[in-house]
C-alpha cells in the first residue's frame, strides 16, 4: 500500500452534549461522555461568504520521504514542536501497528475558515485518521478508528461516523473502552437542520486544549456540571428517540449554557460569546416563547457562532429572524452528514511525485 496516494473527506461535527474536561491528558480520556450531530459537508450559503464543510486530507506512505511532511491549508506543521507532535501522534500508532518505518506525506485543506470555532480539529483528525489508516491497508473497525481519532483530538472521534454520535467516556484507564457509536444513522430525522450563524471569523484566542484544562483545575462550578451532564445525555437521547424538538431544544440550550458557564467560572474566565451570540440567543428564546412550544435551539462551540438546530418545517422564519441580526457574517444551513468517505485520484492534493499541491 506504501507509495500509492490516497484522499479522503471529512466533515465536522456539533456536540449537542458537550465534551470539555479530560481525565487524562495523555490518552485523551473525558470526564463525561458526549453527543453530537456529525454534518453534512454540503452546506448551502443562505447568506454571505459561501463555506462548504469538507477537511479534504491526501496521504502517502513512502521510504522515498526522508522525513514526515505535514501541510494544513497550506502551512507545514512545526514537527519538531511537541504540541504539534501530539496532535499528529496518530500517524506513529499507525506506523506501529502495520509494522512499518515509512514516512508520511499529508496534505490537508479546510474548506472553512481553520480555528473559528468551527470543530477544524475535529474535521482533520478524523479524515486523517480514516485516510491514514486505508492508506496502511490496515481495516481498522470504526470502534478502532474512533479510539485512534481521540488519541489526535477528543472531539475528533465522533466525526469518524455520521448521523447521531455518541461517545461513550469510559472507565478503563488504557482508554479502551473511550469511543464514539453511532446512535443512529444520518437519515434517522432528514427534517432536522443545522443553521449555522458565523458572527466572526477570527481566530480564538483560547484554544480548547488550554481551555478546557484551565476549567478542570480551576472552576468550583465545574464539579457541580460533572454531577448533571450525564442526566442531560440521558434525556437528550429519548428526546431524539421520540423526535421531540420541544423537550430536545431545551436540553441543548441548558447544555450549551451549562459549558459557557464553567467556561466563565475558570480562573481567568474564558469568554467566546459576544454580543452578536448573545443577541442571537434572545431571538431563539423569543422565536420559542412567540411559537408556544420550542422549535428551535442554540448551541455554541468554543466560539461565538450559534449553531442554530431546528427542522425544515420551521426553517423560514428563523432564517428570517437571524437575517436581522446586525453583524451577522453568513448563515449557512446543512444537516446530518455520512462521515469520512474516499475520494477518487484526481481529487488528491498530492501529485505523483509526492509534491504537495497547495491548491
Ligand atoms: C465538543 N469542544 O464536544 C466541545 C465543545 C469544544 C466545545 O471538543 O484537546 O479540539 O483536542 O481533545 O476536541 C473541542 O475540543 O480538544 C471540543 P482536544 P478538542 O465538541
């Protein structure tokens, strides 16, 4: 399989139940366990800048390389920085497990901007992993797969499947049992919808890495979160169950607070609301209380761009609400999404003499 380009794409996804806080640090192991939507790729531009939501990652194996070459949009990674290192470690569990001491080229793009919030790191872990992983020949079961996505990226272990994702935190201290399932299939609710609302396009100035293990060591409240989280993943996965928007909105709004709360409790508070998410926040609950029952939810990333879920049935008026939010950037719409898939040689950011091509 060495010498041969392989391509792949992923997407992202949005966790309704959220992870932020580690076990372990090393192995990549949560406090509690998590649920999210992966998306569908083909997001459709209601407004502004159009995004699609594809990592689109190529990898080649090779004893011609005389190192590992990694590109990101264009920037090649900083190997010898160990941060870097970690978030790649991946690529040495393969080598490991096919027994091999070949190099690897890997070229990556985001088709949306990198770090705003919108699950990059979750996006590329897991189409590298995929990709890395078919590249070896090595057949790895999406239990194995997810579990070698964590080991990149927490969150990047629910986007190795499509549809509705759990992922299971685990008791084993090896991490064995630490994976995400898919709960149910991306056709399971085709009316359900993802609007999301970009307000910024910045870089965040806190990464979730740091984040989230400034909270662990420093938030009194997040102990308090720790005792309720795994209640809200309950109820959430019978809301989903009987596809009840009413009872479904209300766990994911209480969540999404639930986490930006902690994130304000940590010593020093960490902040990505900003006034246009808070605005944005108001107009859901106005839209829910005016309906009389909830359509609608907000869930925020470690960001300030409110992922809007809702279904097709109600989509034109908050489309038409959120259009009147002042300093909104561009609104997109998408929904569930498949997972990882391969793509053919022509679409490989890599040409046949292992250059990368930075298009
Ligand atoms: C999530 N986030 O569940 C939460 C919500 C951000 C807010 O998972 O350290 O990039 O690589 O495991 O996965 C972002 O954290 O962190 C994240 P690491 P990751 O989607």
């Amino acid at each position: 399989m060495e010498d041969v380009v392989y391509t792949a794409r992923g997407t992202p996804n949005i966790a309704l139940i959220k992870y932020w806080g580690k076990r372990d640090e090393g192995l990549i192991l949560p406090k509690n366990s998590s649920i999210s939507l992966t998306l569908d790729g083909n997001a459709e531009t209601v407004v502004g800048k159009a995004f699609k939501l594809y990592t689109t990652t190529s990898v080649v194996f090779s004893h011609k390389i005389n190192a590992d070459f990694i590109y990101i949009d264009g920037e090649l990674q900083d190997l010898s920085n160990k941060a870097v290192r970690d978030r790649f470690a991946i690529i040495d569990i393969l080598r490991g497990i096919a027994k091999t001491n070949a190099h690897a080229m890997v070229v990556s793009k985001n088709s949306f901007p990198t770090a705003s919030g919108l699950a990059s790191s979750a996006s590329g872990i897991a189409t590298l992993a995929y990709i890395a992983s078919n590249a070896l020949d090595l057949k790895l079961s999406e239990r194995e797969l997810s579990i070698l996505a964590r080991r990149g990226s927490g969150s990047a272990c629910r986007s190795i499947m499509g549809g509705i994702v759990k992922w299971e935190k685990g008791e084993a201290k090896d991490g064995s049992d630490s994976f995400a399932r898919q709960l149910y299939t991306h056709d399971y609710w085709p009316e359900l919808l993802d609007l999301i609302a970009i307000v910024s396009e910045d870089k965040k100035k806190v990464a979730s890495r740091a984040g989230m293990a400034q909270t662990v060591a420093t938030s009194d409240l997040y102990r308090k979160r720790l005792e309720i989280v795994d209640g809200y993943a309950a109820q959430l996965e019978k809301a989903i169950e009987k596809k009840d928007m009413d009872v479904m909105a209300e766990i994911i709004m209480k969540e999404s607070n639930s986490m930006h709360a902690v994130m304000l409790d940590t010593s020093p508070p960490i902040m990505y609301l900003n006034d246009i998410s808070r605005e944005i926040i108001n107009a859901v609950h106005e839209i829910n209380t005016a309906s009389g029952k909830r359509i609608c939810a907000y869930t925020f990333d470690a960001g300030p761009s409110p992922h809007i879920i809702t279904t097709e049935h109600e989509k034109e008026r908050i489309v038409d609400r959120l259009l009147k939010v002042e300093g909104l950037q561009s609104l997109l719409l998408t929904k569930m999404g498949k997972g990882p898939e391969m793509l053919q040689e022509s679409d490989a950011l890599i040409d046949k003499s292992f250059a990368p091509m930075l298009k």
